[in-house]
C-alpha cells in the first residue's frame, strides 16, 4: 500500500470547530495528544482530509499543519516522549472489507 506518516496538528478558535474537526480526525488517525494526530495516509486519503479540513476551517482564524514524514512502511520516528504517556507509532494492520 502507497501510505505516507503524517502528524496533524491544528489550532481552532471555535469550541464546535475544534469538536467537529477532532471527530473528523478521529476516523483518519490515531489521537495523541489534544489537538496532534499521527495517521497513515494514501495520497487519496490525503486529497480526501484536506478538502474535509478546507471546509471545516473558518480560514481567517483557524490554522492546521500537515507534517509528511515519509513512506509510513519505511519511517521510524525518533520520539521523545516525556510526562504520563508513551508515543506509539501506528502499526501497519491488514484491513478486511
């Protein structure tokens, strides 16, 4: 599969942005901290979070980054992770439809 690692991170200054655009995040990636995703994405998937993201943002007030860090399969993170959580990098699972 053709998946790439990206952290999400984002800044909403509306409470029921931010709620809207956290459930959205939930369906692509894995939560792990309060508004940073870590997911692994084809580049469909990729078009598909960005127009969904686009159109959810209120552009003026509200800021998300989408850090590439490479072919999901080949990138292994160097974390530092600090406080009362471990970082776990995604796993790559098989998918049964």
């Amino acid at each position: 599969m053709d998946q790439r690692l990206y952290i999400v991170t984002y800044d909403i200054s509306e409470p029921g942005r931010w709620r809207r655009i956290f459930k959205l995040m939930k369906g692509y990636g894995e939560w792990l901290q309060l508004s940073v995703f870590q997911c692994r994405l084809t580049p469909v998937q990729h078009a598909e979070l960005i127009a969904l993201l686009d159109g959810l943002l209120h552009h003026a007030e509200d800021h998300v980054i989408l850090i590439d860090l490479g072919p999901a399969d080949k990138v292994v993170p160097r974390i530092v992770s600090l406080g009362k959580t471990d970082f776990t990098p995604i796993k790559h699972e098989a998918v049964i439809v």
